[in-house]
C-alpha cells in the first residue's frame, strides 16, 4: 500500500492564490533534481515491509516542467529501489501550457498512466485574474490531446468561489467542465492565504469579495452539477466515475505510509510524520550531507485519533465509530452532545457504527470535525 510522492518546486509563474512551496527560478533545478535523487537513494530502508510501490505522484510545483529524462531517471530510481507494482497508479500533475500531443505520448511511453491536469477555469478572466499561465483554449485542447494519447485514466482540478463571476458565468464555467467527460475532478473552494498576493491583495482592501451567500451557491451549484453528471464525491474536494477513485490520495487518507522526496514533501509511517526544509537552498544542502527531514514528529495517541478524524469525515465513507473506538476514544459517549446537536441540525447522519456529513455538513466539514478533536 506504500506511497511515493515526488515535490517539483518549479512553477513558470506565481499564481495568484498559491501557497505551495515552488519557486518561478529555474537557475538551481539541476542541483535540486539530483539532490532529489540523492534523497531517494538515502531513503532506501524507509518502508518497512518490501512491498513494491502502489503510487507514485508527481506534484508541485509543476511536474511537467521536467524533462523527459528526468521522469524516466526518478521512475528508474524508484523501480531499482523500492519496486513499482505492474499495476501502480502513476500520476504527474501537468499544466496545460505545457502539454501536447508528443509530451503526452512520451509521458505515457515513460510508464505515466495518470495526469492530474491544473484547468481551474474555462473563464479566460478568471485565468488572468489569478496570473495563470494558460488559455481556456490551451485548457481544453490539453484535455483532448490527453485523450487522444491514449489517457484513459486522467483528473482535472476546478475551482469555486470565485468573485468574478456572475452565477450564469459560473453555470457556463461547469456546463464546459462536464462536456470534457474526464474520469474524475478535483473541486477547490478558492481560499485566500496571507502570503500570496490575493492575501496582500486583501489586506489593502484590493481584493474582490464574493457574497458569503453566492460562494454557498457556487460550492452547491458545483457539487450537485458534478453529482447528476454521474460523479461520486468520495471525499469533499474529490469526485470520481465508478472506477476512477485515486489510489495515491485514497491510501493518504487511509492512514498508509507515503514517502515524500523534495523541498516541503511530507511523509509518513506508523506512526510517526516527517517534513523536509520548505527551503531549496536548505534542502540541497541537508541532502548533500547526508541528513534527512528537518522535523520528525511522533504522534502522540490524541493526534491519531484527531488525524483520523480530519481525514475520514471528509470520505463519503465517514467516521467509524469502532475502530475510533478501538484508537481509544468512545465519541457517541465522550462528545455525545456535540454528536446529538449535529444530527439534530441534519449536518451529520448516523448510519449504524459510521457517521458521514449530510449536504448541508460538507459546507462546514471544517468547523464540525474540530468540534470532535481530542
Ligand atoms: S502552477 Fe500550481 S503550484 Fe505553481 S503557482 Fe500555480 S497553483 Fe501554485
């Protein structure tokens, strides 16, 4: 069930919202791509079973900022190391200015089988508004590239909230989602963050505000938009067609152990996460001596059960109340007043031994599950 997740901290240019760790200079990716590889060679002994790879995923950043060769040489790595299983999920994060026809039949030729593709909109104002890089023509002409190069299997992200447009650009913006017929789709609330330039933005009170009650109906527009054309929402930002549930994101959320290489890449096993420096310069230099993660943190019995919950409660699958159990927290007794307010509101549902948001839950998924933290 072992994950292997690969950060690529290069990106053309900053988008507006971005809080990533990536940086628009290019000058060091060859030092940090083989540090990179470097890391992968001194993390050999980090899984504990010799299980090969189920996943690996490259992300960012922007994965499809690297050559060929350099995919082809991280995928080697892995193989050599950790084994990649036949049927592995293999997913690079690409934007759309960066895609054509002979990058994607080279991409699938080096074993890619997934492509994670940033659109955000069709709104070619939205795309100028948050500096993205791309066109709504470059966006869709990616998509068509992607499947006629033989990508069955391919996710796009969107994003709502969004103070520009009115509520039928909005409805225009999913109708040219739905059209595409991708697998699945990843739909983002636009959050505003304090270091990107829409944070400053809105500090000086340049920023443009949507309605607390047209950025609900863009969220409920959206999901149930995404729900009658056939897709599951499997976890809150997630929605997938029968089949297409992500391997890589799924075993995150299922508590397996993921390895993360690169600048500000997370990983994790039982129970135990680590985190390297969100710091190129650092990161070459730690990796060049030898030294791995800048912070190790073991989880004490209450942030597993607190993990557990902020991820389960986002799965269409919901919280288990006995295997919560089982972690040591008895919640129908410990937060039975939290628990009873919640389903008299209807934001929860008790389903036998699970508890899953209603509809009306997912639009405060964030408040309710800290209700029941530990
Ligand atoms: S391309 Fe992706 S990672 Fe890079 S700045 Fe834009 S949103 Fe962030």
């Amino acid at each position: 069930m072992a994950g292997l997740y690969i950060h690529i901290p290069f990106c053309k240019q900053a988008c507006h919202y971005c809080d990533f760790h990536f940086t628009v200079s290019l000058r060091h990716k060859a030092s940090l791509i083989q540090a990179m590889f470097q890391e992968i060679k001194l993390q050999k002994d980090f899984f504990e079973d010799t299980e090969p790879l189920q996943s690996v995923y490259f992300g960012g950043g922007t994965p499809s900022l690297l050559q060929d060769s350099e995919i082809a040489q991280f995928l080697d790595l892995a193989s050599q190391i950790f084994g990649i299983k036949s049927e592995a999920e293999i997913t690079l994060e690409a934007n759309p200015d960066d895609i054509s026809l002979n990058r994607l039949k080279a991409w699938r030729g080096l074993g890619i089988n997934r492509l994670s593709i940033g659109l955000q909109s069709f709104n070619d104002r939205v795309l100028q508004w948050t500096n993205r890089a791309h066109s709504a023509d470059q966006s869709q002409n990616s998509v068509l590239w992607t499947q006629e190069a033989g990508f069955s299997n391919f996710s796009v992200d969107m994003i709502y909230g969004i103070p520009l447009l009115t509520r039928a650009d909005f409805e225009t913006d999913i109708a040219q989602f739905l059209t595409l017929k991708s697998p699945h789709i990843s739909a983002y609330n636009l959050t505003i963050e304090s270091g990107t330039y829409f944070g400053k933005q809105k500090k000086r009170g340049l920023l443009p505000v949507l309605s607390d009650s047209d950025d609900v109906w863009q969220m409920q527009y959206a999901l149930q938009a995404l729900q009658d054309g056939g897709y599951e929402q499997y976890e809150i930002s997630n929605f997938a067609k029968k089949g297409f549930k992500a391997v890589h994101n799924s075993s995150y959320w299922h508590g397996a152990p993921y390895l993360g290489i690169g600048p500000s890449a997370h990983s994790y096993k039982p129970f135990v996460r680590y985190m390297n420096p969100a710091n190129n310069r650092k990161y070459i230099e730690s990796i060049t001596q030898n030294q791995l993660f800048g912070i190790e943190e073991k989880l004490t019995a209450e942030d597993r059960i607190n993990e557990y919950l902020l991820t389960r409660l986002r799965l269409a699958s919901g919280v288990n109340l006995l295997e919560l159990n089982a972690m040591g927290y008895d919640l129908k007794n410990q937060s039975a007043e939290t628990l009873a307010a919640y389903l008299t509101e209807e934001l929860l549902v008790l389903e036998g031994d699970v508890i899953k948001l209603t509809e009306a839950g997912k639009l405060q998924a964030d408040r309710i599950v800290q209700d029941f933290f530990v």
